[in-house]
C-alpha cells in the first residue's frame, strides 16, 4: 500500500494584501533540493528548468543548432539557446560587426571589428566556457536561379 502525498496548504495574498485565498500543493512538489555542488555552476544554471526533467535538459545539450544569420535576431536567439542548454552550433553570416548594427547586437562594441558569426561564438562560449562546440562560417548561403528550358 503506499502512502498518499500530504497536501500542504498555502496562503496567496492578493495584490493590495485586504484578502487571500489558500492555494494547495502535493508536499512532493515543495521538497528542498539538495545545493548543487559550487563548482559545477553549469548545472546551477538550469536548475530552474528542472521541471521540464534531466532527458530533456540533456537533450538540449546533444542538439546541433544551425543559425544563418547572426544579426540582431540571430544573436538574441543564440544566446537565449544557448542559456536553456544547446552548446552545439554550426553559425553562418558573412557580414560583419558594424556602427550601424551595434544597436541590434548583445553587448557589442564599436571596437570590435569582426564577423558577426565570430561575435555570436564568443557570446557562446562566454555561457560555456568549456563543453561547448561552435564551428562559425563567415559566408553567405546563396541561392542558384533555376534555369527555364
């Protein structure tokens, strides 16, 4: 026979703070997680998406995202992947860094004279200093006309 979950019943307090109404939860989902260990602060990282469980987390880190374009979505959208856990990246642009784009790009600076795809590995590599793997193509992807016959 096993042991049903204990309810533990909590307080929510509305905005103004005049009226509350108790909210329940299974005890099992309030336990306290043991701390991770100190030097392993990439798996500190993700402790928020344990919810979503360790096969997907680690599914993440096994994915290959290809990304053409680095420009001002390109990058936003790598480094917000690359914060949920993709540490493999295949990257394709062949513009780069310029006083006209810096407003689109994360923390980018006028010095930095460089292609956009290299930008972006470095953003990369600043979440994963080590364990991840960027292969950055600074070419254009162009499209052949089909020929009438």
């Amino acid at each position: 026979m096993t042991a049903k979950p204990a309810w533990v019943k909590i307080r929510s307090i509305e905005r103004q703070g005049t009226s509350f109404k108790h909210v329940y939860f299974y005890s099992d989902w309030l336990e306290i997680a043991k701390p991770e260990a100190k030097g392993d602060e990439t798996a500190q990282m993700f402790n928020r998406q344990a919810v979503f469980g360790k096969k997907f987390q680690a599914q993440l880190g096994e994915m290959t995202v290809t990304l053409i374009g680095c420009g001002g979505r390109g990058a936003i959208f790598a480094e917000m992947l690359g914060r949920l856990g993709v540490q493999k990246w295949i990257l394709i642009d062949s513009d780069r860094l310029e006083t006209v784009n810096l407003n689109r790009m994360p923390g980018a600076m006028v010095e930095q004279q460089m292609y956009k795809v290299e930008y972006v590995k470095q953003l990369i590599k600043q979440i994963y200093p080590t364990g991840s793997w960027v292969r950055a193509i600074p070419s254009a992807i162009e499209q052949k006309k089909p020929t009438m016959k």
